[in-house]
C-alpha cells in the first residue's frame, strides 16, 4: 500500500484542482491537525472544500470536516497571505 505521494501523483491531482477550483476565492484556511489542513474556496453562488494532508493526500469535497477550536500559528500566517486571493 502506497502511504506517500510522488511527484507523478502531484501532478495529476494539481491538473484535477485546476479543472474544478479555477476561479474560486480562499475564503479561509482550518487546521484538523498539525498535519491536515482544510482550504474553504468560495465563488459568489457555490463553495467547495480542498483538504491537504502534508505528503500523503489532497482533494476536493463538498463537506466541512471537524476543525479545532484555536488555530496554529502557521495557520494565523497563511490566512494573513492568501485569505481572499484569487486562484
């Protein structure tokens, strides 16, 4: 079984992200845990959710997960950089 990801699996997955999320807004980012973080992209008429999994996973879904009660610090800095950029 398979437990991290290759530069080949990157590739496909980015070129998935690109197709469905084009156009949308990082409305804000979560973390589950220090290793899993949730992306909430917004347009005008719908949202979607990209979970990041660090080396092992990433995809988009359509449901909020359960998130903690405090965010980390890197978590406070990516939301400081990139809440409501464009992708």
């Amino acid at each position: 079984m398979k437990t991290r990801m290759s530069s080949l699996d990157i590739a496909c997955m980015a070129s998935v992200l690109q197709r469905q999320a084009i156009g949308y807004r990082i409305s804000n980012i979560y973390d589950i845990n220090p290793r899993t973080y949730l992306l909430k992209l917004a347009k005008p008429d719908s949202k979607i959710f990209v979970v990041i999994e660090s080396g092992v996973r990433f995809h988009v879904t359509e449901y909020m997960r359960e998130k903690g009660n405090v965010p980390s610090l890197f978590t406070l800095k990516l939301r400081k950089h990139v809440r409501t950029r464009r992708i």
